[in-house]
C-alpha cells in the first residue's frame, strides 16, 4: 500500500517535523521551505496533508498561517496536534568545556525570545543571532566546531547534528505548548490512533458588517446563548483599509445539526460573512515525544 505524503514546515529537527511525527510516524515526510510551500504542495496534489503551526502559548498566533487560510488558500482544518516547546542550549562537542564562554547563541527569533530570561542571567553577553529555523542553528554550530557558539533548539535537532546539551528546559515558562494543525483538501476529520483526543474544535472566520453598531457583541451573544464555549477569538486586519478586521473563532465544539448552523445562520442575518474553516480532534500526544524524536 502507497505511503501518505505528508508535509511539513521544514527542515528536518524543527518542532514541526517533531508534531509531523507524532501525528504520522509511519507516513512518508516531506520538509517544505515556507508555510504557503506546505499548503500549495496539498493543493496542487503533491502531498496529501501539511503540517503547520498555528499558535504558541507564549507568542501567540502564527499569523502567516490564520493569514494564508483567510486570504489565499481557504484549506480546511482535519485535525490539530499539541505539542509541548521543550528549548534547550546546545554546543560542539568540542566546546564543552568553554560554553560559559559562548560568544554567539543561535536560533529562531521566538525561540530566543522564550528564553530571555535564561540568556540574560547565563549568557549576558553572548550575541543572539537569528536564524530561520532551530534546526537551521543547530547545523551553524555543527558547521562551526572551531568557534565557540550556542545553539537554542530540540533534541531532536541536537541528536540529528551531533551537538551536546548542556543546559536543559532553558525557556522561561513551563507551559509552553505549541498548536500544529494539519490540512488538506479533504474536510473529512483525521483519526490518529496513536495519539489521545484531547477535545473537538470547529472554526470559522467572520467578517463583521462595517455600519452594524454593536456588530461583535452580537456575534458573541450568539454563542453565549447557545451555552457554546470559545477557546479562542482573535482579530485580524482584513487588509481593506486601517480598522477593517475579520475575527477567527474556536469553539469547543464538533460541528452538529443545530447549534453551530444556529449560530451561522442568525451570523449571517446580521450581515457577518461566516466561513467555517474545519471541524476537527484535538490530539496529544499519549506517549513521550523522546520515542517520536526517535522515529525514522
């Protein structure tokens, strides 16, 4: 039987491939350049699903993500996979004995920035150097032994380039959880046995009327009255003009008979465009991601 494609934002040793892992550890990954790579290799039938970050805890909305779903490519939402940010330090195993003396960190920008406070008291004097990705630092330092460098990032990616972690769990917050959702051009829901089910989400985008006073409070009451529990509203610039937004809704909810057309229906009465992007699990991960880091 033919392998599902699956792809990923790259490269190989990111977050991403480690969720891509988790969510499909025996399909065949693809590593993609950018976001809207991911979603145009599913659309042009390349790949059958893409993985891709929708949210952190800490950074928030990924808005290149919500963006391209809203303005470019409307691809449904089949499944989304939790998984928690664990950043470590790392350096050249020949530099073990000199990482206090680190002159440069590596890493993504929001990596560096969910260990501020780590590399403020340890490393205050190290340049922070951003790179594209984790992975992508953790090859510098690999490519560089001779300097003496560090690199914030994963095990996955120490392990994929043979660097040494020398101070673990080095983000500032605990609950560090990032939010990957898989799309496709199928909107049938995405059953991973592997992994737990941790709630059902549908979401949809709406654009408010622009002459309705009180237009969003009305959008809420529609939920409220329904006893429909948001676990996410969110504004983005519809980029028409200054104040004009769409907002992007999570309710914790499948999509049902009554209650979710309900609540589209009396949206659309009121002059809202309602576009529902999926109805969808909510996985985590049952097992220690150290077996999904392991997985070829």
């Amino acid at each position: 039987m033919e392998k599902t494609k699956i792809g990923y934002l790259g490269p190989v040793g990111t977050f991403t491939e480690v969720a891509t892992k988790t969510a499909f550890p025996k399909d065949d990954l693809y590593p993609c350049k950018t976001i809207p790579d991911c979603m145009e290799g599913v659309l042009e039938g390349e790949i059958d699903y893409c993985v891709v970050p929708i949210e952190n805890a800490i950074e928030g909305s990924v808005n290149l993500t919500v963006d391209y779903i809203f303005h470019e490519r409307a691809l449904p939402i089949v499944a989304e996979v939790v998984v928690p940010i664990k950043q470590h330090l790392m350096v050249h195993p020949q530099q073990i004995d000199e990482w206090q003396n680190i002159k440069k960190v590596h890493s993504h920008p929001q990596a560096i920035s969910q260990c501020h406070h780590f590399l403020k008291d340890t490393l205050p004097d190290a340049e922070r150097v951003f790179e594209n990705s984790t992975a992508s630092a953790a090859k510098w330092i690999k490519d560089h032994p001779e300097e003496c460098l560090g690199a914030i990032g994963n095990e996955s990616a120490a392990a994929l380039y043979g660097l040494k972690i020398i101070n673990w769990d080095v983000h500032d917050y605990e609950n560090n959880h990032t939010r990957f959702v898989v799309l496709s051009c199928k909107h049938a829901q995405l059953a991973l046995d592997h992994t737990a089910v941790l709630k059902d989400k549908t979401t949809m985008t709406i654009t408010l009327p622009s002459n309705l006073p009180g237009a969003l409070h009305q959008v809420l009451s529609a939920f409220v009255w329904r006893q429909i529990n948001l676990s996410k509203v969110e504004s983005r610039p519809t980029k028409t003009g200054l104040g004009n937004y769409f907002f992007i809704i999570d309710a914790d909810m499948k999509m049902d008979e009554i209650l979710i057309p309900g609540v589209k229906a009396e949206l659309e009465a009121l002059g809202c465009k309602v576009n529902i992007i999926g109805t969808y699990p909510c996985y985590g991960a049952k097992n220690k991601l150290k077996k999904v880091l392991t997985t070829d």
